[in-house]
C-alpha cells in the first residue's frame, strides 16, 4: 500500500511505501547557509515524525547547494544533526534552487514504521 501524507495538487510531503518514507525538498529559512540548513533539518525532523521515523533512520539524503563554497558551513550543521554512528548514505551537489534566496535544499529517504 501507498500513503501519502500532506498531498496536494503538485506533490506529497511524505509518501510511504514497504517500510520506507520519501519526504520531497525541505528548504528552510534565514540569511546564511547555516541559518538555512537548521531550519531545513528541523522540517525534516518534523516530517519524519509524522512518517513514523526519526534522523538515525534516514537511509540516503541528497543535499542541494546553491554554491559549492557553503559545503563546509553546511556540513558543520550537519555534523552536529546526524546521530553518531548513523549518518546516512548521503551526495551532495551544486544546483540552481527554485529561489534566489535559497542556499539549501535536502531530500531524505527514510525507514520508519
């Protein structure tokens, strides 16, 4: 069976499938990149929950950056988010995000219950 969870016209936030949750792209808020990704993984925590998972259950995370030059600044946060020892199978690229003001966007695959 499939669930998706918070549907709308153009995608769900959450869709669950055998066991795993596929959360679309968070983007969060703020002026740096690491204002943006707190605020990004705090979604992503948030919508894991609702899926039934939590961080030290994602199984990949694909990060998009606007500039590759924030990749440091970026992984500081990250670092300090993901459990020890269950850091997920992870890529991270430079991209084009959907606005100019964004700095990050991270997609997550989980597993949860």
């Amino acid at each position: 069976m499939i669930e998706r969870i918070e549907t709308g016209q153009r995608m769900s936030k959450i869709v669950r499938h055998n066991g795993v949750a596929y959360l679309c792209g968070q983007v969060g808020e703020g002026a740096t990149v690491a204002e943006q990704t707190r605020t990004c993984l705090a979604r992503i925590e948030g919508l894991l929950e609702k899926a039934g998972s939590s961080p030290g259950r994602i199984l990949q995370a694909i990060i998009w950056l606007r500039d590759m030059a924030d990749f440091a600044e970026m992984n500081a946060v990250w670092d300090a988010w993901v459990p020890e020892d269950q850091a997920p199978a992870r890529a991270c690229g430079e991209a084009r995000l959907a606005r100019d003001d964004l700095k990050v966007e991270i997609i997550v695959t989980a597993a949860c219950d």
